[in-house]
C-alpha cells in the first residue's frame, strides 16, 4: 500500500464526534497517515489522547492559535463546544507538549485577519504568545508548526529577530502557506517547509509559489474540517481528501504522484520525527 502524509489536519475537532472512526479508517483504507493539531490546551489534550490510541497512524501538536488571543474572538464550533475563551498557560502548555505523541509545538503565529489596524492590543498578544511558543520549541527540541494569515511581515520580523532561538536545521511548517513569493524565499532561507491544502486545487493563486518552492521542502495538509478539495468543495474536509490534493501539488511540480507522495512522506518524517510508520 502506498503511504500518504496529511500534514495538518484536526480529527479529533468537534466536527468529527458522530463518526471519528469512520473517518479515520477511510484514512487508514487509502494509507494516509496524518499530524492532528491543537489550537489551545484542551484541543490539544485531546489531540494527544487521540494520537496515543493510533500510534504510527496519527501524531499530535500541543500549541495555542493565535485566534484565541483576540479580545473579540471567532468561536468556531467545529472546534469546541463552549464559547467560553481559553487563557493562555505556557506552564500547561509546556506539560502537554512534552508528550512523546507531539511532534510539533502549534498551531501557533499571527492572524490579523479578523484584527483591525486599531487594535493594537490584540495583535501585542498575539505576537507575545507566538514568541512564547517559538521559545518553547527550542527548550524541548520540536518543530513549529506555524499559523499566518495577513501578517507576514510581522511574522518574518519576529523570526528574523528570534533567529537564533529556531531550531536547524528546519525551524517547522508554515501551514497553509498564503504568502508571496519573496516572503517564501525568506521563509525558504530560514529553513521552513510549507504545508498545502485543497484550495490549490480550485485556484491558481498558488501556482507560482508551489513551483518555486522545491519538492523536498512542501508537505500535502487538509485542514480538515476546513477547505475540502474538488470534488468535495463545500462538504466537510476530512484526511483521505488530502489524496485529491496530493495529485494538484504533484502535477504543479510536475512529478508522479507516487514520487510526490514518497518525497513528502520522507520530508515529514525527518521534520517532525516521526516514528513506527
């Protein structure tokens, strides 16, 4: 059987409680392997538990997104069931991401999607607990796995300063890589490897970047529940549609897909460490 990575996706999100199972064999079904990511100390508990009970299936990160650093946040319910906000805690933060079963710390960064210019006091807290984080991942020798959406500069301004306190040789994933091209080369300088979901396959905005950025430095995601492929757009995401957007991204660079999908296994698991696949 061919083995497929998704490279970020949230399974054990609230989106999945009728039917986790059924989707996590459909995964198992088609080889896809996957990496289940926490947005905050109880998503990432229970990524951990769910990582524990599938071992060389699933593996976690423990981190805290920078949406739930808004004064104002989105409660998503796909997420979780209680509106109330989370509190960062770095000390519990720290407890979780210790756990064999997490191999990166995040889904942490900068969002200012939703943050206008004004609020200066959010975008502070943000930026406060992504340092906080990226130092965490040094302490305990894990990759970040990266969030950003509308803040790049700042973003790169931050990992430019804490340079030295990445991990080499690769720092971690910039997930759902939505940048341009010269951000990517910064990013690309500094050692990170990019992760891609089903959106590439319904537009051509990412086209340019994917081609630029070499194979051995792109991993496949789905952000599932979020963003499903064609021929699922507008349905619930799930892991094995990640498959749909492993032939785009090997089409892009103009590989097979079996070549495609054994690069960014391999990638995956030296970034992240991962083991007993």
């Amino acid at each position: 059987m061919e083995k497929y990575i998704d490279a970020h996706t949230h399974i054990h999100f609230l989106a999945y409680k009728d039917d986790r199972e059924e989707v996590l064999d459909r995964a198992k079904k088609a080889g896809v392997r996957m990496i289940t990511v926490g947005t905050q100390n109880s998503t990432s508990i229970s990524a951990v538990e769910f990582a524990r009970a599938n071992p060389g299936w699933v593996w976690a990160t423990a981190g805290f997104h920078p949406g739930h650093f808004a004064t104002e946040w989105h409660h998503d319910k796909n997420e979780q069931i209680e509106s109330d906000k989370e509190i960062f805690d770095l000390a519990k933060l720290k407890e979780i991401a210790s756990a064999p079963e997490v191999v990166a710390i995040g889904e942490c960064g900068l969002d200012y999607f939703r943050i206008p210019e004004e609020d200066v006091a959010t975008r502070k807290m943000q930026k406060e607990g992504f340092i906080a984080q990226l130092h965490l991942a040094r302490n305990l020798q894990k990759p970040l796995m990266i969030h950003c959406r509308a803040a790049f500069q700042d973003l790169l301004e931050i990992l430019e300063r804490h340079r030295d306190s990445l991990n080499s040789p690769c720092p971690g994933a910039i997930h759902f890589f939505s940048g341009n091209l010269e951000e990517a080369k910064k990013l690309l300088e500094l050692g990170f490897v990019f992760t891609f979901g089903g959106v590439v396959t319904f537009s051509r905005d990412y086209d340019e970047v994917v081609k630029l950025i070499p194979l051995e430095r792109i991993l496949p995601e789905t952000d599932a529940p979020y963003v499903a492929p064609n021929p699922y757009r507008g349905k619930r995401n799930e892991p094995v549609y990640v498959l749909e957007t492993i032939k785009k991204l090997a089409e892009l660079k103009g590989v097979s897909v079996e070549e495609f999908a054994e690069a960014t296994l391999q990638t995956a698991i030296k970034v992240f460490n991962l083991k007993n696949i």
